[in-house]
C-alpha cells in the first residue's frame, strides 16, 4: 500500500511538460518506429521471396523452352532413323558419281528439307559410304575434317542419341554449334555403312530464350562436362561485377534427368539491382510513411499539448496571484473542453469573489441611488401636478371646440390625452394589474396612431390568466415609448408594435416587440452596459433605464431584463417576473 502511494507520489511531482513528453515518446513515437521498421523488414522479406519465386518461374520457363527444342530435335532424328526409304539409298554402292548424283537429284535432295524448322539450323547424315559425294546434307567421313563431332562420345554413350557442343571451324556459318547427334542402326539390313544423324539447333533462337529475362536474371547453358554453353548478353562474366550476385539469387536447373541430357543444366544469376530498386522503393515509401506518421501526429499533439499547458499554467498563475490577494479574471480563450470548463469556472469564481467584496459598500451607495431616483420620481411628479385644473380645462376646452365643429377624430384623441394626464398625475401607488398599464399604454399607442395615421400599428397578445397579475406602474409604457422614438421613427411605412404578455410555470413574461431599423451588436451591448451602471451616460435611454431599475427595486433582483435587437429586422424587449414574486 506504502509503495503503490509513493508511485503515484513520484508521479504527481513530475512536472505537467515531462509528463506530456514522457507520453508522447512512449506512447506515440516509439510505437510508430517499431511498427515501420517492423513493416520494412516484413515487406524486405515479401519482396525477396517474390523475387525469387519469380526467379524460379523464370528459369524453369527458359528450361523447358530449351528442353521443348531439344525434344524436338531427338524426335526428328527418331523419324530420320526410322526412314528406310533413306537407309537403302544411303547403304546403296554407287557404280559412280553420275550414278550417285542421278539418285541424289531423283531422291536425297529434298529428303531432310521437310524436317526444318525455326528451332533448326541444318540437317545432316554423316556415312562412311565413300561412293557418296559428300555435299549438302550428305557427309563421308574421310578424313577428320569430316568425321562427326562427337562421335566418340557417342560410341561410349549407353544410348543411341546424345546431345554435344562444339565450336564449328569450317564452312560459311562458323561458331558454338549445339547438335542432337544419333546413330542409325535401326534397320540391320542396311547396314553396309555406317550411318549417323546430326541435326543442329538454331543458336541465335537459344540465345534470345536466355536474354529474354534479363531485366531480372542472367541465364548460362552449361553441357554435361560442366562447361559453358550460351550466356545471356549480361551473365556475370561477361560484365556483371561479382559484387552484383549474392548467393540466395544462383539458381540450378537440369534440363531433364534423360540420358542424352545427363548433366546439362541452366544458371541463373539474378540482377539484384532490380531486387534492389525494388527495396529501395519499398525503404523510401516506408521511410516516408514513417516521416508522415511521426510528424502529423507530432505536430497535431504539439499543439494540443500547447493548448492544454499554455491555459493550465495561466490557471496556476492565477490562482498564485489569488494567495496574494489579486483577483485578476484570466482573460484568454478558455475554449470549451474540460481546461476551458475550469478557467470559467475561475473567472466566476474571481466575479463573485470581487462582487462579495464589493457589494458591502456598493449595496449602500446603490440604495440611496433608488431612493434618490423615488425622490426625483416623485418631485417630477409633483411639478407636473401644478395647477391641473388649469390644464384639465383647457382640454376640455379643445373638446367642446372640436365636437362642436364636427373633428371627430381630433376629439377622440384629446379625450385619450385626458384620460392618460389623468392616470398619470392621480395614481400614486406603485405596483398595479397588469390589466390597467397595458389600458395606460393603449392610451399612449392611439396617440401615436393618430400621429402617424396608416404608417404606424400595434397588437396585443395577452394571456387571459396574466391581466390580473401586479406588475410595477410604467413598466410597459416606457419600452413602447422607447420603441416609437428610436425603432420605428425611422421606417418609412410599416411599422408595427406587438405586446404580449404571457403566464407560464416559471412566472409572467412580458415582451414589447418592434419591427423598426433594429441596432448594431456592439451599440446594444454599450445599450445594455448603460441602463445596468449606476449612473446614466448623457441622459440617455433614461425610459428604459427606470424600468430596469423598478425591476430591480420591487423584486430584489430576481426579476430579468433583456433586450434583442438585429440590425434591419427590429428590437425585442423583455422582462420576467417569477411565479413567487407575482
């Protein structure tokens, strides 16, 4: 238990900046380190078995293409020994060469024509028949120029066919020959003469069949005494350096296990520059995608981690200066996450801290500024209450000349204005029904239809529940007043003002709703700084200011005064009186 609190200890007095680096490293870059290096050896490791999978399939495509000629060519020195036709003119005496060329031009001529191919160089019957002109096809071993390559060889063969090399040295197409040689023995009637086979692969066809893969391996021909055959173009020894050849990429491949075959193979010696572009490409993209991996979730937590540390050490510095009985807000964009949650709660904190230690004195200064506003209330009051015979007479002297004369509507506002003086000097208590100020303002509102005729309307939506329902006197008449003079003077036609007044379950809410020219946010905010400082700035909004204030004063502050306003659409004024309250 000791050892499990002085981890969490040591832990706790790691500073915030190490903790968020220890995290990151751990967390974050080591684990994108192994997984692409762990990525590069894995993709390193598919990308040569591939390779040398497609080696293979390279090699053995080649072989059996070389193996597919051959074959082809043992299959023709089967058909040629198997011609008995071919045996007994070649086993045959000729008297003399007229008589041999006689059967030449009549038969041998184009004996062995049709067994060409593309796989084929050139046919030949090689015999001892000296009464035979050699030429052609045709071959009499007289002498060692003309004595068939190999034939040694294939005396000792245990079979009757075998594949040689040799380099020819005479006639017009000399150079590496590759030869099916066989005997022909198969008719023991002919048998006068000896007689062989040799048919001669095409060279160049074996040569383009090697250099076919050379973008990715190298290929020899090597016969059965180990020696080199054909190479491709770019076989090691020919210009491939022995740095260029590692020995996971020499491959063998014998052409068959059959007797004429016995030891011819193919060497492939892979390019590995072409394994290695491939590896470079895949270290290069890994590499890349290990810089792209580490540097946007770098940057993306640099700079969340800035974001948290940056306010939090701002928090602490704060609540330093509260020790020392400074009580400055943190005046940052708090941001709307947990830090952000904790920096507002700070600054409320800090509000309410000079709030308490404010409100002693200014709750004191705040009263007399009430009562000294009743006092100014009450004298405006009583001087607007001199001699009001003097007025009342006189509108009754306007009525009766106007009735007289027939200025009905002139008469019907005169009567309005009578009734409002009257309400207005005579009432002198302070809360009244709901019913009675909304009757004060339509006083005031028929007035202003009378001023400005087709231009100007009004509404009431009033919840039946809520007439009866006390609310301070000139609550409403005031924010009406306030809506004619400064929203809708300025409108050309239309105006409209709509008052509603309705009960819910948190108490009575009262709106006065214009559609004039509306204002700008900043001068609503200076609107609403104005009417909530304790004094007034240039007597300003004065209508609107009393009624703050006569919210505040009956209700203690628990009664809410708000204003909305958008430039062009109109002004929207409200207060809420709580149920309690009412």
């Amino acid at each position: 238990m000791h050892k499990k609190k002085w981890t969490f200890r040591t832990v706790n007095d790691i500073p915030l900046r190490y903790k968020f680096l220890l995290i990151y490293v751990v967390s974050i870059l080591l684990p994108i380190i192994a997984i692409n290096l762990f990525f590069y050896q894995r993709t390193s490791a598919d990308i040569k078995v591939r390779e040398q999978e497609n080696l293979r399939k390279s090699i053995d495509r080649a072989a059996g293409e070389l193996v597919g000629m051959i074959d082809e060519s043992v299959a023709l020195s089967r058909m040629i020994a198997a011609d008995d036709s071919l045996y007994e003119a070649l086993d045959r005496t000729y008297n003399s060469p007229v008589d041999y060329y006689n059967e030449y031009h009549l038969f041998l001529r184009d004996k062995l024509t049709r067994y060409m191919s593309a796989n084929i160089l050139e046919v030949r019957i090689f015999t001892n028949n000296d009464t035979i002109q050699t030429g052609s096809h045709y071959i009499v071993m007289k002498d060692q120029e003309t004595t068939l390559p190999g034939l040694e060889q294939l005396n000792r063969a245990s079979g009757d066919i075998l594949v040689i090399d040799y380099e020819e040295q005479s006639g017009f197409s000399r150079g590496k020959r590759i030869s099916v040689i066989g005997k022909m023995k198969t008719f023991t009637s002919y048998a006068t003469y000896a007689k062989y086979s040799k048919i001669d692969l095409e060279v160049n066809r074996i040569f383009s069949i090697l250099n076919r893969e050379t973008n990715s391996l190298q290929l020899q021909l090597v016969d059965g005494n180990n020696r080199p055959v054909v190479s491709s173009a770019r076989f090691p020894s020919e210009g491939l350096s022995s740095s260029d050849i590692k020995s996971e990429y020499v491959l063998e491949k014998p052409l068959g296990n059959l007797a004429y075959l016995d030891g011819w193979k193919l060497i492939g010696v892979a390019d590995t520059r072409h394994v290695d572009e491939l590896l470079d490409e895949a270290r290069y993209s890994i590499l890349w995608l290990a810089i792209i991996s580490v540097i946007v979730p770098s940057v993306l937590i640099y700079f969340i981690l800035r974001s948290y540390h940056y306010r939090i050490r701002k928090l602490s510095r704060h609540m330093g200066k509260v020790r020392n009985e400074r009580f400055d807000l943190i005046e940052i964009q708090e941001g709307r996450d947990e830090i952000g949650g904790l920096i507002r709660t700070f600054n409320m904190m800090i509000s309410k801290i000079h709030s308490l230690i404010n409100d002693v004195y200014k709750l004191e200064i705040r009263h007399k500024d009430l009562e000294l506003d009743q006092v100014r209330t009450e004298l405006s009051m009583l001087q607007s209450q001199m001699n009001p015979h003097f007025l009342f007479n006189t509108l009754n002297a306007l009525l009766v000349v106007s009735t007289k004369n027939g200025y009905t509507e002139v008469s019907e506002i005169i009567k309005s204005l009578s009734l409002l003086m009257r309400q207005l000097l005579s009432r002198s208590d302070n809360l009244i029904a709901l019913e009675e100020e909304l009757q004060f303002t339509t006083l005031y509102l028929q007035i202003e239809k009378f001023r400005f005729g087709e231009l100007f309307d009004y509404t009431f939506d009033i919840d039946p529940e809520a007439k009866g329902k006390h609310i301070p006197r000139m609550s409403i008449q005031p924010l009406v007043e306030n809506a004619c003079k400064h929203g809708l003077q300025a409108r050309k036609n239309g105006r409209l003002i709509h008052i509603t007044a309705k009960l819910n379950e948190s108490g009575l809410v009262i709106r006065v709703i214009d559609n004039g020219i509306g204002m700008e946010q900043d001068k609503l905010r200076q609107l609403l700084q104005d009417i909530r400082s304790d004094q007034a700035r240039d007597g300003t909004h004065v209508g609107i200011r009393n009624v703050y204030r006569r919210l505040e004063l009956f209700y203690d502050g628990d009664a809410t005064f708000s204003i909305r306003s958008e430039q062009g659409i109109g002004t929207e004024a409200e207060f809420h009186i709580p149920t309690d309250r009412l």
